[in-house]
C-alpha cells in the first residue's frame, strides 16, 4: 500500500508522529489479511479477532511531510499462539525507510481467551524471512518514575471494544517527550503490549533510563496495577 503524509500526521518537528505510521502498519496489516481471507469479517463471522501483541520498528530515516511511503507486509510464519507478520517500508524512489517485524494473537470475542494457532485451520501463503528477526517481549525495568495519569477517552477504543494499538503508541510517546524532552528523532521503537484497557479507566504513565540509553515507558491500569504496555525507545 502506498501513503503520502499528510499534515494531520506531522507534529512539531515536520515528521511523521509515531501513532500515524501506526495507522499505515494497522491499514496494510489488515487490509492484506482480507485479502488472503483472514480479515476483520472472517474474524468476526467466527467471534474472533485478531490483536497485535508484539512489534518492533527500526528506521533507517523518519518520514517528512509530503513523503511517499510504501510498505509492503507479508506473513512470515507462526507458532502455537503467535502469527508473525513484517513490515517493509520505502520511499517513492524504493530507498529504505524503516522495517519492522510484528506477532498477532487471535482472542475469542466474547471470552477473550486466546486461541492455537492449530485450532484456526489457517491456509495462507507465507515466507520465513524476519525483516528484523523473531522477536522477545519486553520486561520491565526496575526503576520507574512517574510521568503522569490519564483517562481513556473514548476516541481512543476501536471497533474491538478496546483501546487500539495506535492509541498506546501515541501515549507512550507524549509520556517520553515529557520524560525525556531533549531526545531526538527515534530510530527504534519496541512495543509489548500485555492487557487490554477499556474506556474510562485510569492509566498511569512512567518512565526508566536503561544503562544502554533507552528509555522505557510503561503504561499500567490504576485499578489492578497491571501493566497494559511497555514501549522501549533509542
């Protein structure tokens, strides 16, 4: 699929935000999915859905405004509970832009357990060829500071009845320009996300410096202390 960045999706800087070249990946994800016939409708005529559990973005250069974006995605695989999908991204000259690698788990809508990928019967086309590489899901660092709360608007849930992926991009990433205000463009983000959160609820935001130069946000529900996601940038 091919994109042209548009000034909704810059901020202050004139590159692309984080959250709306979520959007591209969540758009070329699912429209592909559709068309190997694993989309939203096949999900839903069976009370599944597919969510996106674990993704990691390395930029060789961030998108500016007007830019052509082409990304092409492909299935690469999947083990008892994981689907794993890539991401290759390019300029309209087909010079590098980012890569990213990304693992899916299918959820039964009404009990939200999660379902093997045996019991799917899936027949889909797809390659073992990682664009980064299998991926491990990010822990927790051992020491937080706390940026600040928020409460989960409504805007921010999706068709799932949860928040969407793109929304907790975008709340990590104003919590590590407020953490982190000197930083520049990023050129890796990883993204786990461990629990799903629902409208109204509270969600503290904290931040960690890793030895390494990364910082680590994590995002946790205020009702249970359960950590929703944690986003590790460089």
């Amino acid at each position: 699929m091919t994109f042209t960045v548009r000034t909704y999706d810059i901020g202050s800087k004139g590159h692309i935000q984080m959250h709306s070249l979520m959007q591209y990946l969540q758009e070329a994800a699912s429209t592909h999915a559709n068309n190997i016939g694993v989309g939203f409708d096949w999900m839903r005529s069976r009370g599944l859905y597919w969510v996106l559990v674990n993704l990691r973005v390395e930029f060789d250069r961030v998108p500016f405004y007007s830019d052509t974006v082409e990304i092409l995605t492909y299935p690469s695989g999947m083990d008892l509970l994981k689907a794993f999908r890539e991401f290759v991204g390019r300029d309209g000259a087909g010079r590098p832009i980012f890569k990213a690698s990304s693992e899916w788990m299918v959820l039964d809508r009404t009990t939200r357990s999660v379902k093997e990928m045996s019991e799917l019967n899936f027949d889909f086309p797809f390659s073992t060829k990682r664009a980064i590489g299998p991926l491990q899901r990010l822990r927790p660092q051992k020491d937080y500071e706390d940026i600040y709360d928020l409460i989960v608007p409504h805007s921010s849930i999706d068709m799932n009845s949860h928040v969407n992926n793109c929304e907790y991009v975008r709340w990590g990433m104003d919590a590590l320009w407020k953490f982190d205000p000197d930083r520049n463009d990023v050129k890796k983000l990883h993204i786990t996300f461990n629990a799903e959160v629902k409208e109204a609820e509270r969600i503290i935001l904290s931040g960690s410096r890793t030895t390494e130069g990364t910082v680590s946000i994590k995002g946790a529900r205020a009702s249970d202390s359960k950590t929703a996601f944690l986003m590790e940038t460089s």
